[in-house]
C-alpha cells in the first residue's frame, strides 16, 4: 500500500532543503487521487511550521502543457506566503533546484468560490487582476515527473511574484505578454493561451478546490497558469513580464 504520509514528507523535505529526489513513477506510479493527498499532506507540514496558505496555482492550462504530461485536464497546487518573492527584489537561486520562470495573469478573490460556476459567476468573486511570475521547480531530477510525481510535488509551485492590482473589469481575453530576459524579449504570447481565456482557469480552480473539500477564499491569490513556455533561471538574469493593459512584473535573479 502506498505510504501517502511518508511521500508527504519526502516531498516536503526536499522542497524545503532545494534538493532534488527520484521520481516515485520510477518504482510505483502514484494515481491522481494518492498524489492530491500527499501534496495536501505535505502543505500540512509546512503550515504546523508557521507558513500560511495564501491562494493556489493552476498548472498545465495550455494544451502544449497538458499534451507534454499526458492529460487532459489542469492540475492545481497550493501557495503559502512563504513562496511569494517581492516584486522588482533580487531572487536568490539557492532557494530552489532549478527554477524556471513563466508568465502568468493573477486573480485576487474577493469573496469565496466554490464548486461549479460559471464564468460570469467566477469573475463576480474576483477583487482585481494582476500580471504575475511563477517560478516552477520541480523537486524531480531532470525535471522530470509522470502526472501523480508533478502533483504530489505541490504542481512544481515553488515561487511568485505579483505585480500591481487592476480593476477586475479589465478585459483579459486576449492580451500580449511578453517575457524579456535582461531586455531581450524571450517568450511572447497572450493570455489566450490560459484555457483559451484565463477565466476557464478560474472556473476550474472552483470546481478542483471543491473536490478537496476546501474554497477559494477572499483575499486568495489566483495563479491562472502559464501563457508561453518556462524559461530557466540563472544568475546576473533580469527577468521582466509585460502584460498589455495590465503593466509590467519584474525580478532579478542572484
Ligand atoms: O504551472 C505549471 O503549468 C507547471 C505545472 C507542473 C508542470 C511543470 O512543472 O512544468
Ligand atoms: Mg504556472
């Protein structure tokens, strides 16, 4: 039987030490209801050690994504205030095993979600929007991971950087994002690319969190997912996103 504590704790450990571990899948693939509890589990141990839970993160919300991994639906991950790095502040690599960065859009709920919603009624419970970094890590060697490996691993949620809040009414369907890396434009996409509109991401956040008996609450952070691909992280980079209508998020990494 599968020890689901005991992968809680081997996930945990590694995160919190940056240091990387086999894949599960290598000897006993974890099915998606195991993984989903281990990663629970795991986030359990780091609130007992004071991290608070501040929103989660959607992944695998591009098709290019889902098709990489082998599925057909997002995944979800948790995120504490401990993960939240400041904006424009210098980001040290030794955090984490090997970083990447991604575009994202961010929600900032203002009243709780929960269940099946619409669209209409995802976008009623959200306070503001804002263009956003996620810094991806899995704890896997290489990077590497099967479906239960990924979620167990807290959907590689590792890191985030939030930049300013705009009104929640600004239309999001379609915007232009681009990803530069000390000012060279390395990625560019549109928020189009998040489920074909980031609120879809939204509106499966409500429905997933349901499944784990929990809510999305007021004041919780919302990672919609990735719009392009992941670029690595190195030393000496600048790392800058610039989201049409909504502004620019930047960090450096040291
Ligand atoms: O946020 C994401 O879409 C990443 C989810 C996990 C897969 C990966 O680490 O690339
Ligand atoms: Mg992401």
């Amino acid at each position: 039987m599968t020890d689901i504590s005991a992968i809680a704790e081997i996930v945990d450990r590694a995160a919190m030490t940056a240091t990387e571990i086999p894949q599960f899948s290598d000897t006993e693939a974890l099915s998606m209801d195991e993984a989903y509890a281990a990663q629970a589990l795991s986030l359990q141990r780091r609130y007992a050690r004071g991290e608070k839970r501040v929103g989660i993160k959607m992944g695998l919300t591009s098709r290019a994504k889902m098709v990489q991994v082998g599925v057909s639906d997002v995944i979800w991950g948790r995120l504490t205030d401990a993960m939240r790095e400041e904006e424009g502040a210098t980001v040290s690599l030794s955090k984490y095993v090997h970083p990447r960065v991604e575009p994202e859009i961010a929600f900032l709920m203002k009243k709780p979600l929960s269940g099946k919603v619409s669209a209409l009624e995802a976008m009623e419970a959200v306070a503001a929007i804002a263009p956003a970094l996620e810094i991806i890590d899995s704890r896997y060697k290489a990077f590497k991971f099967d479906i239960g490996d990924v979620i167990a691993d807290n959907s590689s949620s590792s890191g985030f950087v939030i930049g300013q809040w705009s009104d929640a009414s600004t239309d999001i369907a379609n915007l232009g994002m681009v990803l530069a890396i000390n000012g060279e434009a390395r990625e560019i996409g549109s928020s189009a690319a998040i489920l074909g509109h980031p609120v879809r991401s939204l509106v499966a956040a409500a429905r997933m969190v349901a499944a784990a008996g929990e809510e999305l609450k007021a004041g919780d952070i919302v990672l919609a997912g990735g719009a392009t691909a992941a670029i690595p992280m190195v030393a000496g980079q600048a790392v800058t996103l610039e989201v049409e209508r909504l502004g620019t998020v930047a960090f450096n990494v040291g």
